[in-house]
C-alpha cells in the first residue's frame, strides 16, 4: 500500500492543525477575563458526537473491511475487535500513568486562579508544567490516530482533525492559566501551551518512521481499528465529563447530537 508524498503532507498538516491548537486555548485563556464556560461546552460535546459517529459507523467499518479480506470474514472481524479494544487499553493506561492531578481534562476556568500567596503560585506553576509534560505524553497517540485517520481517507481526516483541535483547546487553558498566574507572564503561558501541542505531530513521524514504512491493508487495519477504539475512549473518557464540567449537562448533549448530525452529512456528501 503505496503512500503518495502530497497525501502524507496533508495528513501531517491536519496532525499539526489539531495538536496546535492548543494555542488557541491558551489565547482565549489568556486574552480574556471570563471563561466562556457555555461554549465550551457546547464545543467539547460537539467534539465528542464527531468521534464516536465516525469511529463506530465509518472507521470500524473501514478496518473490518480490509482486515476481513486479508483473514475472512470471522477472523478478520475478531482482529479488528481486539485491535480496537487494543487502541482504548493504550489511551487507558496512559491516563493511568498520569497522576490525576496532572490530568489535562481537569478543567480550569480563569476565574479558580485567584490567590497572590508564594505558595499559591508555586503550586499554580507546578500544576501548568506537569499539565504541560501529561498532555505531551496524553497527545502523543492522538497524533498517530489523526495522521493514520487522514493518511488513509483524506475525507474522513478534515473532521476528525477538527474535532480534535477543538478538543485541545481546553488543554491550552490547562496549561496556559496556571503558569500565567504564578509567574506573571502571557509570553512563557503562551509558549508552554504552543509547545505542549507538538506531540500530535511528534506521534505522527514517529508512528509513520515505526509502522508506515511496512504499511499493508493489514497493518492498516489494525490501526484504524485502534484509532476508533482511541477515539471513542476520549470521548467518553474525557470530553463529555469535561464538558458536562464546564456547563450544563443538556448543553454537552446538544453539542453530541449536533456534532454526530454534522459528521453524518459530512460522510453522505463524500459517497
């Protein structure tokens, strides 16, 4: 299975589109006194409706297909069971490794940073650089799952890159927040935030120099199907509690419903 140089460039332009908008958080955190915690959401929600449509009704479906003609039907379907189960145990025992303190998906609003204490602030930078290294090590197998999703249907990529940008975005206020409250400055906030992001795209060349060099219908199925399982585990995992923490539980809803109606259309489009 042959990768083109442009379809490459694309999947890891998204890659990084996704992983850096962390950056975008970090401005919103940063250049406003009031978290818009209603849109966010709203946002978060909708993030989630993205991933769990397309992974359940389009990316599974896509992986099964391709393993169960390499294996047959049976076969093929079981090893895209386990390589999806496979994909949700990945992303689980990374957050395992994280302490939960440290935990990117805590959510943060502007208005919680209050206090002008030495230890208040110490505290607070400790918690940003820690929320910085977690989402390093968090985002890393979400840059494999949105270069791997892009690179082998572009179509499918722009949406799942979407919605994986929008869910970085509170992870940029993670970071961005605290480190600006203890040390005073929106530049080393901003950075921190910036730089945190660049494991989606890190994960990206590493997982394409590790496993796309042999790229086969086989191993590109395995990992599609570990992709769906990643994504769904963020969903469920992280996003729709994070939203439901930001804003009333009917809002996340709406932003699922809605987010799993814009995907449909989307893939209904491309038939």
């Amino acid at each position: 299975m042959d990768i083109a140089h442009s379809d490459f460039l694309f999947a890891f332009g998204l890659t990084v589109f996704a992983g850096l908008s962390t950056g975008i958080g970090s401005l919103l955190s940063l250049l406003t006194n009031k978290t818009n915690t209603k849109f966010l959401s709203i946002a978060l929600g909708f993030s989630a409706g993205v991933m769990i449509y397309v992974s359940m009704i389009e990316i599974f479906k896509k992986a099964n297909d391709a393993l169960s003609l390499e294996f047959g039907v049976k076969t093929g379907t079981i090893v895209t069971t386990l390589s999806f189960f496979g994909g949700m145990f990945l992303i689980a025992l990374i957050d395992k490794i994280i302490p939960s303190s440290e935990n990117p998906h805590e959510a943060h609003t502007v208005e919680e940073m209050d206090g002008n204490s030495e230890h208040h602030r110490n505290r607070l930078k400790r918690m940003g650089v820690f929320t910085a290294l977690a989402i390093g090590i968090h985002n890393f197998p979400e840059g494999l799952a949105t270069f791997a999703a892009a690179l082998a249907d572009p179509n499918l990529g722009i949406p799942i890159a979407a919605a994986v940008a929008i869910h970085n975005i509170p992870e940029g206020i993670a970071v961005a927040v605290p480190i600006f409250y203890a040390t005073g400055s929106r530049k080393r906030a901003f950075k921190l935030s910036f730089l945190s992001g660049l494991s989606e795209p890190a994960g990206a060349l590493i997982g394409y120099l590790l496993l796309f060099r042999y790229f086969s219908d086989i191993t590109f199925g395995i990992i599609f199907a570990a992709v769906a399982g990643i994504m769904v585990f963020i969903s469920l995992d992280e996003l729709l509690p994070s939203a439901r923490e930001y804003g009333e539980h009917h809002l996340s809803m709406y932003g699922l419903v809605f987010g799993m109606i814009v995907m449909a259309a989307s893939l209904i489009l491309f038939l």
